[in-house]
C-alpha cells in the first residue's frame, strides 16, 4: 500500500481551531493505518517547535515557516497570473521538501489538505491523490466579490475565477476530491463537472468536549451569550460586528444584564473595538475555550458566510449549549431540530431572547444537541468513509 505524505497549509497541532482539529484527526487516523510523512506550514512561531507534537506520526515531518508578507504575495499573483491564495504558500523549500521525501520513500498516496498545497503535487502523479478541499475555496471569494466594492470587488473576483480554474485542474488529477459536507461535494459538482467528488465530514471528541469533563470553571455574571472563533477571519469578524451592532441590542432592551462574549485568539482591531460597546467582552486567545461555553446561557453562530460544517457549533452543541445560528452557519450540521435557526437580526435575537426566558427549555435543548452529535458525529463514524476510498483506489491502481 506504500507510505503516505500528507501536505498540509498549516501544521495540525494543537487542534484548536477548525482546518487544524480536522488535520489533525484526519493524519491521525491515517497514521494508524500506514507510515505518514508529514509537510506543513507553520503561521504561528509555537508551531514550529512543539516538544512530542503528533507523538503517533509514524513518518518523517518537516515544519516551515510562513513569512511571505501579503503585498508580496499579491504582487506575484498579479505578475504571474496566479491565484493570491496560491502565491501566498508558494516556497522552494516546501517543494523540495516534497521532491526529497518522494524520492526517498515509497510513497503510495498523497494526502494533500486544503487546495493551497496542491500546487506541490508533482506534474503527472504516479502516486493516488486524495485532495481534501475541504470547503470550495473558489466560491468563498465569489461570495466576497458580491459584497465588496472597488478595487477589492475586482481582486476577488479575480481569485475566484482563477481558483476555480485551479481546482478543476487540480480535481481531474485527483483519485478523489474530498468536502466537509455533502452540500460542499454538490456545489463543486455543478460548478465544475469533476468526478470522483463526496463528503468526509467534520466530527467532534465528545470525551474532551463534555460538560462533565475536568477544566477550569467559572461563574458568569449576567446571561452570557458566547461566540468562538479564529477572530482574524473575515468570516468570524462579519458574524461578531453584525452581532454587536444590530442583534444584542435588540437583546438588552429585554434582558440589559445579557453580555456577549467574543472568544477567540487574535481578534483584528475592528473586533477589539466592539469591547467598548456596553455588555460585549473580547477575551482573545484563552487557554481552554470550554470554560466558557459551559458557562454559556446560549451559543451563537450568526455568520453570514460559512463554508461547510462549523466546528465552533459542534463544540456547543457536545458541551450541551444551546445554539442559536444563522442559516449558513446551519447549512450542513445534522442537528435534528436541536439547534434554533434564524436569517434576520430580529430573528436571531428572538430566537436568544426565547432561550434566555425559559431556562429549563433551553437545557433541554442543550442536552439533545449533546446526544445528537454522540450519535452522529464520533470521529471514528465521520472518518470511516475514508477508509474505503483510499481500499477502492489502491484497487484500482493494482487493476491498472
């Protein structure tokens, strides 16, 4: 079956945000399996040198830097025609990484997660290629063109025709193209023709994200609303300010002691500057994110964009919060009624106001949406699927 090199845009350790929690699940699950080599980038300087990180990764591992100022990279995307998300991870020495361990082991399949590392996938692959998009990166920056104006609307209009491009390339290549959900599978389908396309979705360790589980508690003044998140994507930003600006005031002319707390590492300036308006907090990074939810009255996921499973509800709905999210943030999460769903402003505040009303209501929602993601959402059940696409490929490559 030969070893496996799994490429990754960003090194899956510690699992503490979404790409790295299903990159680490994924390498560890496909080191069980086989000897697996592992090349990534590192964005924070922790990463690069974690003492025993991936004890359980069997192969080789090679961690680089990621330091190409964004003018830079935009500079080369304009000069040679290429994606910005692509030039920003393009490095000679990632690539000769790559050419170093495919020349020295004998590498069967190549794991590469998030579209921005196949461009070190070699020119005609004798190995598998198993390509985990995981959401479709093209359509995001089409959705950001038809928000934006100007010189900005061009530049992602840009990105998102030539990524598209990319990834049509990039999926004809491929043994399978892997999504985070099936509505993800099903949009790139139509939008690009590709074959061999299906969902491996995201799952949550219900042992770690338990209410009953030890960690550090604290008793919350108010009702506290929560939201977590990486609070330098665009995204989470969007979701916070429109939650700041228009919902919770809504909120507090029925409930002025609720508070909404924006938890997360690296919050932008704008994020940092809502603290200032009444009943928001901004905690940036903190040690354990589940002191917090549990501390929860209700979870909020209220984004306007969102690609694929959203791990920050899982997380909510595993410690037995109640959730309150938008409609895109829903999109894909099989929750069985347990979370409640609202499009407008007013909606989403109702939809909190209701569940700080009625306490014993909202803890039984809480406890249903624990039960349903034991039921649906193990790792174990959501990673199984792989499985038997890397059994039927190496078939196939035999047969060939």
């Amino acid at each position: 079956m030969g070893d496996i090199l799994f490429l990754a845009h960003r090194v899956p350790d510690p699992p503490d945000r979404g790409d790295k929690i299903r990159g680490f699940h994924i390498l560890k699950h496909l080191s069980a399996h086989t000897r697996t080599h592992l090349v990534a980038f590192a964005d924070d300087p922790r990463d690069l040198n974690r003492a025993g990180s991936l004890p359980w990764l069997t192969g080789e591992r090679a961690v680089v830097w990621r330091g190409k100022p964004r003018w830079r990279a935009a500079a080369e995307a304009l000069v040679r025609g290429r994606p910005v998300s692509l030039t920003s991870f393009d490095d000679a020495a990632v690539r000769a990484k790559v050419d170093d361990l495919l020349a020295r082991y004998p590498i069967g399949t190549i794991y590469v997660f998030s579209g921005q590392m196949a461009q070190y996938l070699p020119a005609k692959p004798h190995q598998r290629v198993v390509m985990d998009f995981v959401d479709m990166d093209s359509a995001k920056f089409a959705d950001y063109a038809a928000a934006a104006h100007g010189p900005s609307r061009w530049m992602m209009a840009r990105e998102a025709r030539l990524l598209q491009a990319f990834e049509c390339d990039v999926a004809a290549r491929a043994d399978a193209s892997l999504f985070v959900s099936t509505a993800e599978a099903v949009l790139f389908r139509k939008a690009t023709g590709a074959a061999r396309v299906q969902a491996i979705e995201n799952g949550i360790d219900t042992s770690v994200f338990d209410p009953a589980a030890s960690f550090e508690r604290f008793a919350a003044e108010g009702d506290l609303i929560v939201f977590t998140g990486q609070m330098d994507y665009r995204p989470n930003i969007d979701a916070v300010t429109w939650f700041a600006n228009d919902i919770l005031p809504l909120i507090r002319a029925a409930y002025p002691q609720a508070r909404f707390a924006i938890v997360g590492r690296a919050p932008s300036e704008a994020v940092r500057a809502l603290a200032s308006r009444p009943g928001v907090i901004v905690t940036g990074e903190v040690a354990d994110v589940r002191g917090w939810l549990a501390a929860a009255a209700v979870v909020v996921a209220p984004l306007k964009l969102a690609r694929g499973i959203q791990n920050k509800v899982l997380e909510a709905m595993a410690m037995a919060r109640p959730v309150v999210a938008s409609a895109p943030a829903a999109e894909g999460i099989d929750h069985a009624g347990t979370i409640r769903v609202g499009t407008t402003a007013a909606e989403i505040a109702q939809a909190t106001s209701l569940l700080l009303d009625d306490k014993p209501a909202a803890a039984g929602i809480g406890a249903a949406a624990r039960a349903q993601v034991q039921r649906r959402y193990s790792w174990e059940a959501c990673l199984a699927p792989l499985d038997a696409i890397l059994a039927d490929h190496r078939t196939e490559r035999v047969a060939a």
